[in-house]
C-alpha cells in the first residue's frame, strides 16, 4: 500500500499536538499509525483553521483513502472487518455533516472523540486479531505487519 500525501495542510500546523495524540493512539502497524498521525494532523488543522471548509475537504478525502487502505490490510489477513467497514462508513457521513453546513464545533467534536474511539477501541481489536492469528500460525506476519514491542 503505498504511503499518502499530507494535502493542503497549514505551514504553522501544529506538530507537537498532533505526535502528542498519534503517540498516544499508536497500534503498533506502522502503515497504519502513520496514517492516523495524518488523520490527527487533518484533525488538528480542523480544528485551528480559519477556512474550516477547505480543511475538511482535506480531511474528508484522507479518510477515505486510510479507510481504504486499513480495509485491505485487514481483508488481506483474512480478519473480520465488516462491522469495521460500517464504522468507517459512519465516520465518513459524520465528516460529510462538515460540508453540508453542520456548525464546525460539532464536527470537530464530533470527529475526534470518534476517532479517538474508533482508533484505541476499534482499530485496536483489529490488531489484537492480527496478533492472536500470528501467535496461532493461522496467518505468517507479514511486511509491515505488527511491530513487537519490548516487555
């Protein structure tokens, strides 16, 4: 899967905030802690921008890329993603709320406590299935695939 562009994202970005929360929010998949450090980047620029429309645009289309791409991982190591793909679909209408004109402070609420959620909760079962079907020899670890980390 290749890696994704920042798109259109402020120079003065806040960087501290958002490695604070993709720290914080790490899985251990490198793909797929980079992107969500890009989601939290998209988050944290919703959050600070004048132009909220722009970067929700932004952020709307970065979505569904990682969605896609953290989909196909877990397909291709043969884990149980529908309800996931669900979650992923309501995050992606919540975020189109944005566009419709819903008020900014909601969305971005709203968006962050969903991915904060999603990811510590959701993701993190996927990757707990991924470790289980390694650990049993249903599936061999593959490139990229779950980092071990020290005990």
């Amino acid at each position: 899967m290749p890696s994704l562009p920042a798109g259109i994202l402020p120079a003065d970005l806040d960087w501290a905030a958002v490695d604070k929360l993709a720290r914080r929010y790490a899985l251990g998949v490198p793909l797929i802690d980079r992107q969500h450090r890009m989601l939290f980047a998209w988050y944290v620029s919703l959050r600070d921008a004048p132009d909220a429309q722009q970067v929700a645009d932004g952020l709307l289309a970065y979505a569904s890329r990682h969605f896609a791409d953290e989909e196909t991982w877990a397909f291709e190591l043969g884990l149980e993603i529908a309800v996931h793909q669900q979650r992923h679909d309501q995050l992606l209408a919540n975020l189109e709320m944005l566009q419709d004109g819903a008020q900014r402070s909601h969305v971005t609420s709203l968006a962050f406590e969903w991915l904060t959620i999603h990811i510590d909760v959701e993701d993190r079962a996927l990757v707990e299935q991924h470790r289980i079907a390694v650990e049993t020899g249903r599936i061999r670890r593959p490139p990229g695939g779950v980092e071990q980390k020290p005990a």
